[in-house]
C-alpha cells in the first residue's frame, strides 16, 4: 500500500463503507441509455437466468436461495420476489434445459422439474453431479448448456497459485444433461466465473481471473473463446500483451509452450465475472452481437479498479474495440456497489445484478 491514508481508503472499501450515500443516478452510461431498479432488497444477488416463460430468476448466493423475479405487466420492476428454492449449499449457476431447472451449488450440480406458471420447483432436487470438489479457494460454480445439449460447468482453483491434486479445479468440465459422461473440456483456467456460448459462432466465452500478488498490473485478467483441449496456463504463466510470462512460483516453460493466448485483456485485478451477449434489439444496431461484461472489482491492488461494465464489440469472433459502458460505482477509492452479472432481457434491455447492494438493475435505451 501507498501510506497509511491510502490503506485505510482501501480497507473502507472492502468493509463496504462509502462514506456518502450514492445511487443509480452516480452511474454514466451512453447518451441515450437508462438505468433503474428492476428489484431490490434481495442480499447477495449473483448469476441470473431466464426461464421458458421469460420470468427472470436469481441466485443469492450467501443465503442459500434461487429467487423469481416475473415482471408480468411489462412496467420495467419486479411484480414480486418469489423464493424457488432455499436451503441450497451456496448456489450460483442456473440453467434451463428441457424442463428442468439446473443448479449449481458449490459441491455439486442439482436439477428440479420446473413449473413456469406457478414459478415453482416440482419435487424434491435431482442430483446430477454429486462430486465437484468443495472447500478452499473459489467456491462459487457456473453452468451454461451448449449447443450440443451438454452441460457446461466452470470450477475455480483452491488457491490463489498451487498445483492441483483434482484435475477439474481450474477447468471447465462436460457433461452429459444427465450428468453421466464427466470429460475435462479445458484447463488453465484459474476462475473462469462467467461462461456463455455464442449462439452463431457456436464458440464457448469466459471471463477468467488471475492470480494476485504480483503487483497492481500483473497478470491481466482476460476474456476469451476456450477451446477443447486447451490450456490457459495456470499456475505455471500468464499472458502480457500477447507473450507467455513464466509464473515466478510454478513455471515451466515445457508446459506454457502449449498455452492458448487470450482473445481479450483487461486491467489486472478488475475481476471479471459475468458476460452477456446483447440479442436484443432495443439498443441501437451497433450494439447489437456485443459482448458485456461485468468488472466485480478490486481488493490486492493499490488504486481500485473495476466495479463497472464494459462493452467488447465483436465481428464474429473477432475483438473490433473494448471500452467502458456503465461506470461510477467506484468514487476515488471508495466502491459504493460491485457489478455481477448480465443477461438481455426479453424486451431488449439489460440485466445487470449487484451483490453489495442487493439490487438487480435494468438498462434500456430511451433517447
């Protein structure tokens, strides 16, 4: 740290102290788009899902809940806050596939019948895959389905940089729907939090966070297209502006020659977590196919970074420019909310939920 003054600044700041009230209207967006709350008061909101009807569906994550949030009149807010299910093992991936309601706990992936009418789960859970390894570490755990109808699950590394006994740490991990079939789809991957497949380019994305301890710059954080069979390189290296860096730790050169570069990198520490592919088509067209992603932000960084959205615009699989797209969570050193996750919303706005402040907000494009 810089002085006593700038340490105390950041230990504010991750006590969750602002020292001033602040609100949506702190927050800077484009000319032309708006920010509200589409539901609040609800705790740690995390990653979110769309259900068959298009009711949009939560996971708060410290308080073991998956919550429903319908919005049946259109008004642009929450009709209610329906608890679907409690007493879960921090829950934090959801996914919807051929009638089931897919959950991902830190331990293990469950599913239940899923009633869209009633917002309700039939029956006692399904346990899909009862083994993830728990414990140390990243605990919380991402699914996605894939165009080939498998189930896609992101497990985080127990370390800040270790060699891992289990191979799904720091993986991404198939499975069949079922949860037969257990294959290692990729590795490297330290905490590859948010994951979601291009639906034309038929291409897996993640946001993926390195390791602290190496400075306020070092190694980046990235957003990238995982490939089967790729290594991502950790613990053994990183990528810095597209060259291989050997882990200080754990390098092997032998190994890192294998490593697949990264498609997009961001500020060291920023913490990327959840991404959304825009599909809507209330913003205008140049927004249309983007890439946003999440920044939770900063702790083991001297000046703060992150807690903002930013927006990678795309041609196909190629990056055009990243910049930022919603910002002004962070004043100075003080972080008055932490961005989580996105998801396009029905009528073409956007989803984006905030596990300091408990609220899940909607931007939407009114100029």
């Amino acid at each position: 740290m810089r002085g006593a003054a700038q340490g105390a600044a950041l230990l504010l700041l991750l006590l969750g102290f602002s020292g001033t009230a602040h609100g949506q209207a702190d927050i800077v967006l484009p000319r032309g788009f708006r920010l509200e709350t589409f539901a609040s008061g609800l705790g740690s909101a995390r990653f979110m899902a769309l259900s068959p009807r298009g009711d949009l569906l939560v996971s708060i994550t410290r308080q073991g809940r998956v919550l429903a949030l319908p919005d049946r009149d259109g008004d642009g807010r929450a009709d209610r806050v329906g608890p679907v299910a409690e007493g879960l093992d921090l829950p934090h991936g959801l996914a919807f596939h051929q009638g089931f309601l897919y959950v991902a706990e830190t331990g293990r992936v469950i599913r239940y019948r899923y009633d869209t009418e009633q917002m309700k789960v039939e029956g006692p859970a399904q346990v899909i895959v009862p083994t993830i390894p728990k414990g140390r570490g990243h605990f919380t755990r991402t699914i996605v389905f894939g165009p080939d109808g498998k189930l896609y699950l992101s497990v985080g590394s127990s370390c800040n940089v270790c060699i891992e006994q289990d191979p799904r740490r720091a993986a991404i991990v198939r499975y069949n729907a079922d949860g037969s079939g257990e294959e290692l789809f990729a590795t490297g991957l330290r905490n590859a939090v948010g994951i979601l497949w291009h639906p034309e380019t038929r291409r897996l994305w993640a946001t993926v966070n390195g390791r602290d301890w190496l400075g306020d710059d070092l190694p980046p954080e990235y957003v990238t297209i995982v490939k089967e069979g790729a290594f991502h390189g950790w613990p053994h290296c990183y990528a810095h502006q597209g060259k291989v860096i050997l882990d200080p730790e754990f390098g092997q050169a032998d190994r890192c020659r294998q490593m697949a570069l990264p498609t997009v990198e961001i500020q060291a520490h920023s913490a990327p977590l959840g991404l959304a592919l825009y599909t809507g088509r209330q913003f205008p067209e140049e927004y249309r196919g983007n890439l946003f992603v999440a920044l939770h932000g900063s702790w083991n960084r001297s000046v703060p970074t992150g807690y903002k959205v930013i927006r990678i615009k795309l041609n196909g699989a190629e990056v055009q420019k990243m910049e930022d797209f919603a910002t002004g969570w962070l004043r100075g050193t003080r972080a008055w909310g932490r961005p989580v996750d996105l998801l396009t919303a029905p009528d073409g706005s956007l989803f984006l939920s905030d596990d300091r402040q408990g609220i899940i907000y909607r931007i939407r494009y009114a100029p």
